[in-house]
C-alpha cells in the first residue's frame, strides 16, 4: 500500500542548487538576504550574488572543480552561504562540520570526504589546523581576518559568469555527515537535484513568501538548517538573520527588532518560548508561524508555544537522507502531534517491522520513503547504503508512525538506536567504542533517556573491570574531551552484566526500561 501526497507532483527544474538559489538575486539585488544578527552587518542579494561568482572564479583558477571537496567549519555567518555556493558553483562538492567538533572528529570527516580545502573563523583556528595537519590538508582558510592565516577572500578571483558544467542528477554537491540509522558518522550524497528538488517539494507545503524576514539560529551544517533555512530563505527572496550560537535573550531581541515572520526551529527552544518568562518582555507580533524539526515536539508544548505567541505552531519531518524533508504541515494546518502531510513527489509506506506487511490507515510500522529528496547513497560505504535504500529504492527510515483518514503523519517510536540530543544525533556505538578504550571499562551500553529540555540525554550503563576503581566523574571527564558537546554523556550507571541476545546484541530496550 503506498501512500502518496494530498498535493499534485511538482516539476523539478533540471539546475544547479546554486543556479536555483540565486534566481531571486537578480529580481532584488538591493534587498538584504542575509543579516548577521549580532552585528547589522549585511549582504544584500546582489553583494552574495558577486562573492559567489567571485569565489567561484577564484576557485576554478586553483583548479578546484568536479571531484573536489571544500569543508566548511564555521557557525551561522552571512559568508557561509559565499562558501557553500562559490565551492558548488565552481562545479566542487561541500562537506559541512559541527563547529564544537573536536580535532579527531573533524580530522576523520576531512580524511573520509577527501576534502582538499577548509574554511573555518579564527577561534577555532588552532582545532582547524590540529585537524588538518593529521589529514594532510593545507588550505586552510578563515572567513575573519585572524593573524598567520589566510583569508577567504584571498580565494576570490575573477568572477564566474556561468555555473560550471554538470549534470545536476549525478554530482555530489553536499556531504553532510550522519550516522544514518546505526553506527559511526557517514557522508551523506546529496546531489544537486536532491536539494533543488526538495525546496521545490517544500514551498509547496511551507509557502515561504518573500516579504518573509526568517531567523537563521538552526546551524547551517546540519541539513535542516542548510536547506529548509539558508537555502530554502534564499531561494524565495526571503531575508534571514542569522545567530552564531543561540542566546535566547539576543534571539529574542533579535526577533522583535527584525519583525521576524517565520521560525525554523527545534524543541528545545520551542520549550523556551512555552514557558521562559524573558518571552513577555519582548514583541513577538510578526509571527506568522513556528515550525519544529529534527526531534520529536511534545504536543502540549506546541500548544502553550502558540498561544503564548499568537501564532501557528507546527512540525514537520524529515532526515539529512532526504534533504531532508518528507512530512510538512501547512499554514493553517495544524493537527495536535502530527507532523504534517507527505510532500509532493513523495511516496510512503508504513510497514510491519516484523511481518514486513503493508499497513493500512491508522496502523504503527516502520515508515519507507521514495522520492527525488532521496539521497544517492552513504560515501564509499555500499553496506550502510543497502542497508538503508532498498532494491527498489524505499529508503526505510527506522522511525515507527501512521498516517490518519485526513492524511496526517504520526511518529510513535525509533527502530534505530540514535540518540536525538537537542535535534542532534548521537550514535550509541561510537560512545561505546570510545568508553571501552577506558583501561577501567570492561562492558558498556549507551542508551536514550527522556529530558524535558533537550528530548533524550545519552546514558551508560558501564561494567568495570575486575579490581578496577573508577567513578561516573571519571568517565565523563573522559568523554567530554574527546568529542563534541552535544555527544558528552550525562549520566552514568554501574552494572553488573549488559543484557545481550544470544548473538550478542545490546538489549537496549530492556535497558531503557530500566530507565
């Protein structure tokens, strides 16, 4: 039984995603489209048009082009779309970082996508270089000026009149990293129809307008905050604030002073919106709708969100996957929980995990999605990818839900082990892996447990060696310089024994019953 969208298919224009977004460029080239929030400081559409020609040209001179990755290592600043879309216009491939990773993670995305530049912004210079050194990469460059570096604009050139060729079906213009329904981080492949065709997908049911003024706190590397923000923003003309780290009181002000219209956010802040007094001190008026993502948002959160600020507050639902939008709801559209109807072009099954039967209206199994948002698959890693997108190309999410009689989505439960850290993801095996490399750590397992701020908090459950003396502080303090803030495991429990199946797997949900 498959399931399709309320909303006929759309056409997908057969263009590079930076042909795409910069179309409303020409139309308003006087318009502010991007604004750093902290400062004021500007590019209108015409200025962000210029410095990606420019970068583009620069980069093509280097003979940066097809086959090559540019990473960037920054937080949201205006420059990061000059970055993202001078790389893809030079016909090049972009690999997106966490800025709070550590050296080792970003040493091992640099290596894994082959990158051969990074931009990145002075105060992480030194995690920059550390990691790049290990990877062997030498062109390092910030978009600030920082003393001994190189600076983006030292990479401008002669501006790129035309998007280098390719075929936007086949070439690889982003490599976010996920770690897809188990194990370590992977590059996700997202070709440029991928991405343009998901925007396409998206307006359908988002109807962003471009007397929209958007505010860009969602970080640019994750896929949420890289399309359904910054480019999908873009794509519409629309202007977007951006913030480089989230301080609600600054969100806030910078809210009311912008009039901010639409907000792409995820439930933690949500949360504060439903129930922080610092929100009665500030004009929220210009609210046309709230839209949550990446996380599961609890529905009388939803509801007190909204009618404390007057407006709309929706989900929707998706993966970096699929570009990552599947599910959206519509303006005027709310239904209490849902996460809103399938977007055009978009097929969906709900299967019985243990049956693999197809399941009718109402029914909670597994949700499969077919759809030209479909990544073409995890870097050089053929396994996961199978493992993911089968023969007939239903990529199985992992996530349990139904749909109703009115064509609304529900997700219910996870087959798959992540830990989603405020909309972040955290993979149990790699803390695994990491704990056991402890010389007092005989076992362990890492699983979710429920937090009203941040949705799930990783908890281990660890076994000690024979003899060995070692306290919950201990690990955590070795945990926490080894990998990134949202990883860092709050909580510990001493154990006996993991409970294991007879093939040795981790029992999980018995430890999480346990709670």
């Amino acid at each position: 039984m498959i399931y399709t969208s309320p909303y006929p298919d759309v056409s997908i224009p057969d263009v590079p995603i930076t042909t795409y977004v910069l179309a409303a460029a020409s139309a308003n080239p006087d318009k502010p489209a991007l604004i750093d929030g902290p400062t004021g400081r500007t590019l209108t559409f015409g200025q962000l048009d210029a410095a990606i020609r420019s970068l583009a040209g620069g980069l093509r001179e280097r003979g940066f082009g097809q086959g090559d990755v540019l990473a960037i290592l920054a937080p949201n600043l205006p420059e990061y779309a000059v970055a993202f879309h001078g790389a893809a216009m030079a016909g090049g491939t972009v690999t997106t970082l966490n800025p709070t990773y550590t050296a080792e993670e970003v040493r091992f995305q640099l290596e894994d996508s082959g990158a051969s530049y990074l931009v990145t912004i002075g105060t992480i210079i030194d995690v920059a270089r550390e990691a790049a050194a290990g990877a062997g990469l030498e062109n390092v460059f910030t978009i600030d000026p920082t003393e001994g570096a190189a600076q983006l604009s030292e990479l401008f050139g002669a501006p790129l009149g035309e998007h280098a060729p390719l075929n936007p079906s086949e070439e690889v213009v982003v490599l976010p990293y996920s770690s897809g329904t188990t194990g370590l981080p992977k590059g996700v492949m997202l070709t440029h129809r991928n991405l343009v065709a998901n925007l396409e997908q998206s307006q359908v049911v988002l109807e962003i307008e471009a007397d929209d003024v958007g505010i860009g706190i969602l970080p640019f590397f994750h896929i949420y905050g890289m399309q359904v923000l910054m480019n999908g923003a873009l794509a519409q003309g629309t202007t977007l604030v951006t913030m480089p780290r989230f301080d609600l009181a600054q969100f806030l002000q910078i809210c009311q002073d912008h009039a901010v219209t639409r907000y792409y956010l995820v439930p933690p802040i949500v949360l504060a919106l439903a129930k922080h007094p610092l929100v009665d001190e500030y004009d929220l008026s210009a609210a046309r709708q709230v839209f949550s993502g990446a996380a599961p948002l609890g529905a009388e959160v939803a509801a007190e969100a909204s009618a404390r600020i007057g407006c709309e507050v929706v989900q929707g639902y998706g993966l970096t996957e699929t570009s990552p939008v599947t599910h959206a709801t519509p303006m005027g559209g709310f239904k209490a929980g849902s996460i809103g109807v399938l977007l055009p072009n978009t097929e969906c099954r709900i299967v019985d995990p243990e049956s693999g039967a197809d399941l009718g209206l109402d029914g909670d199994g597994e949700i499969w999605i077919r759809g030209a948002q479909v990544m073409m698959g995890y870097l050089n890693n053929p396994v996961a990818t199978a493992a993911t997108i089968d023969e007939e190309g239903w990529l199985h999410t992992g996530d349990i839900g139904h749909v109703d009689a009115d064509g609304h989505y529900f997700i219910v439960d996870r087959l798959k082990e992540l830990i989603k850290y405020k909309g972040f993801q955290v993979a149990p095996a790699e803390l695994e892996a990491l704990l056991l490399t402890h010389p007092a750590v005989a076992d362990v397992a890492v699983v979710p447990i429920p937090d009203l701020e941040a949705g799930e908090l990783p908890k281990a459950f660890v076994v000690a060696k024979p003899g060995a003396v070692v306290t919950a502080q201990d690990l955590q303090e070795f945990v926490a310089g080894r990998v990134a803030h949202y990883k860092q495991i709050r909580v510990f429990e001493f154990i006996d024994e993991i409970p294991k199946s007879a093939s040795g797997k981790i029992l999980r949900r018995v430890l999480r019953d346990r709670g």
